[in-house]
C-alpha cells in the first residue's frame, strides 16, 4: 500500500473517531452511527491493504 493511501484511511479513521466522540454528547444514536461509519472505514484499510499485498505477490 502507498504511503499516500495508508495517510489517507489514517487520517479518515481519525477524523471519524473524533466526530463519534464529539457527537456522544450530542447525540448517542448519531454517535452509534458515526462509530459504525468509523469501523467500516478502518476495515476497509485492512481489506485493501491485504488485497494490495495479495495482488504484488
């Protein structure tokens, strides 16, 4: 995986983590979805970075 995708699904699962902790007290079912939001974006930069290093071998 590219150094520039890996910076880019790091800063999205930050920016996601932050948003879930704002919004706790806001609001706890947007919390729950934006905590959803954040593990699906974490996962998928697993997944892609697996494929990615399936794929180059």
């Amino acid at each position: 995986m590219s150094k520039t995708l890996s910076l880019l699904f790091a800063i999205l699962s930050v920016i996601g983590m932050l948003a879930t902790a704002f919004s706790i007290s806001y609001n706890g079912w947007l919390a729950l979805l934006l905590g959803v939001v954040t593990l699906f974006v974490t996962g998928l930069g697993f997944i892609v970075k697996a494929k990615l290093r399936k794929k180059s071998v």
